[in-house]
C-alpha cells in the first residue's frame, strides 16, 4: 500500500521543522560547553546559534517553495561566516557547525555552483579543525560530513518540489482530460450539422432567387428547407443524446485509465449482466463526478470501484484513500443526488470509519416515472 501525501504545505513544513531540528543538533554539544563559562561567551554563542537556525529554517522554506533571490543568497553568506568562525573563536566542540554550511549551499545556489563550494567548503572545513588543534581523523569526518550534509539536504528539498510537480501533473491531466471531451464534442457537432445547414443555407439562396419568376418553385424549396431544418434538428438530439447517455462500461473503463495516467492505484469493476439503460445512463454520470472529486479534491494513491446488483436494485460504491482532503459537498454531489433522486434512487457520500472517502449511489433496476 503507498503511503498517503499530505498537502504540498504540510511538507514543506514538516521539512522545515525537521531540518531546523536537525541543526539545533549541531549546536548542543558546543552551546553546553558555553553556558558552563563566562556568561557574556554563553550569549554570544547561543545568539548565533539562534541565528544561523532561523537563517537555516528561512533558507530551506524559500527553496521548497521556489522563492530563491538575493536575500537568500546574502542569509547563506551569514550562515557561512558564522559556522566557521564558531570552531575558530570557540574551540573543537562547535565543529558539528560547519556541517550547516553544505546543506545551505545546496539548496540555495544551482548546482554548478553548488557542487564546487561545497568541495571547497570540506577542505575549509577540514583545515579548519586541523589548525584548532583537532585530531587528522576528526577532521576527516568533517571534511567528508560536508558532502553528505550537502547531498541529504539536496535531496530533502527535490523531494518537495516533485511533490508539488505530481499534483501538478494530476491537476494537468484531468484538465486536459475535460478539454479534450470538449473537442469530441464539438467536432460531432460539427460533422453532423455542418452539411445540413449548408444545405438550408443554398436552398434559401435559390428561393429567394426564384421569388419573383417561380412562386411554385419557391413553395417546393421552402418545404423541402423545413423538411431539412426538422432533420438538422433531429440529428442535434441525436448527437446530445448520445454525449449524455451514458456506458457505465465505457465511463469505468475511461475512469480507470485516467486515474492510473493521474499515479492512482485503480482496479477494473466487472459489472452485472443485463443492466437497464437508465442504470448505465444515471450511474455513467456518478463515475464521471466521482473520478473528477478524486482527480481534482483528494490526495488519493489508491480508488475501488465495484458495481452490485440484487435483482431489485443496482449499487455503486467507489472508496478512495484520501478522505481528508475529498470533497463531501458542493455542487456536482448535490447534482448527482437530484438525478438518482428522478430515477427512484439515492446517493450517500463522505468519510467512512477506517479514513477512506466512501460513494454508494443505488438504482432500482425497474425505471419509475
């Protein structure tokens, strides 16, 4: 089972607490050391301590969010003087905060810029703790600390955008999913009247040519002008039916297809033989409204669909995982009970007890008026 992705904000947050954590870390054991002396050296070092967390901290939150700018290269600048002036005016205990350095470099400047400070950064680093008088194999550490505090905070922040590129991409494709059934749409329309208007359209033209010398003639073309103008209208019935009744096959076909594009684990529902045409019709539209709330209101990885029948009634039920964030209201469930409403049938929605996003629309099988 994948796991469930909160909302792109709660990420980044979560990112920012736990890489501000992460820092404070690098701080303890040197900031003890100074609280047990003089006290102007215990403020001293817990002020910068304090800032280059809040520096950190801003650093990764403009980075997740995309907000890099000058300000935030001149914060890393901060950061950097401050963490290797620490070991240098306070001793070996504050080399951990050199580490803060790499991880700021990585994901405030590109990466060809990136990747050579940060390599600069470690040989500072490690010469640093060999001139304070450190052991070669502690310095070690901390020169090879460096490009592994620079990697996982890389990482860590990649990770936010592609989060953010994934619902983008969902959002993309169930736009471009309603656009493209705009097209069809149109392009039916068009194929269908397109010859018969033309065609009314001359027949006008000659009749009214013909005005003047033919009144007969004029008489036969106006019937037959109506006789195509009823046809054109018929055919555009035609047309608009066949786009509103529906195939509950075709429709959990379609659904399955666009949830798997949209990364939503989707299995096929086998449905019932011998349904009537107002079930397929009036079921057909609640899986187009259903995978639209997922698509559009849920952070679902994972929707069931299955179709039931008891002889008197057929049953839909589509369950996602994203209940949190799934739309239980609005306009197009409102709308959705009104047309199970006409047919005698009725639908109930919302959270369900073990967290998923539950649908149960019924239909009876007999059309009542």
């Amino acid at each position: 089972m994948r796991p469930r992705l909160p909302r792109e904000t709660a990420i980044v947050m979560f990112v920012v607490a736990l890489s501000t954590a992460a820092t404070c870390g690098l701080f303890l054991q040197g900031v003890a050391d100074a609280v047990a002396g003089p006290p102007a050296r215990a403020t001293a070092a817990t002020a910068a301590a304090l800032l280059v967390v809040v520096l950190q901290a801003r650093l990764i939150w403009e980075s997740a969010n995309r907000r890099i700018n000058a300000r935030s290269r001149a914060a890393l600048a901060v950061i950097a003087v401050v963490c290797f002036a620490l070991p240098l005016a306070l001793g070996p205990t504050w080399n951990g905060a050199m580490l803060a350095v790499a991880g700021m470099i990585a994901v405030t400047l590109p990466e060809r810029l990136s990747v050579p400070l940060v390599a600069c950064a470690a040989l500072l680093a490690s010469a640093i703790t060999l001139g304070i008088g450190a052991p070669g194999l502690e310095a070690l550490f901390v020169g090879l600390g460096l490009p592994v505090a620079g990697l996982s905070a890389y990482a860590t922040v990649w990770l936010c955008l592609a989060v953010g590129e994934l619902r983008d991409a969902r959002a993309e494709l169930a736009s471009r999913a309603v656009g493209e059934e705009r097209i069809r749409f149109a392009r039916d329309l068009h194929d269908v009247l397109g010859h018969s208007l033309q065609a009314v359209a001359l027949r006008a033209e000659l009749a009214e040519r013909l005005l003047d010398r033919d009144p007969a003639r004029v008489r036969r073309e106006l019937a037959e002008i109506q006789a195509m103008a009823r046809g054109a209208v018929q055919e555009m019935r035609e047309v608009v039916r066949g786009y509103r009744i529906t195939s509950l096959r075709t429709e959990l076909e379609g659904a399955t297809a666009v949830l798997r594009a949209a990364g939503i684990d989707c299995a096929g529902a086998p449905l019932p033989a011998d349904l009537p045409r107002h079930v397929h019709e009036t079921l057909g539209w609640v899986v187009r409204e259903a995978v639209t709330n997922v698509l559009r209101h849920s952070g679902a990885t994972r929707c069931a669909m299955a179709v039931r029948s008891d002889g008197a009634r057929a049953e839909l039920e589509i369950v996602n995982d994203g209940a949190r964030r799934s739309a239980g209201g609005g306009s197009g469930l409102a709308g959705l009970r009104e047309r199970l409403a006409a047919v005698g049938g009725a639908l109930h929605a919302g959270p369900a007890d073990d967290g998923a996003f539950r649908l149960l629309a019924t239909v009876p099988l007999e059309e009542t008026g």
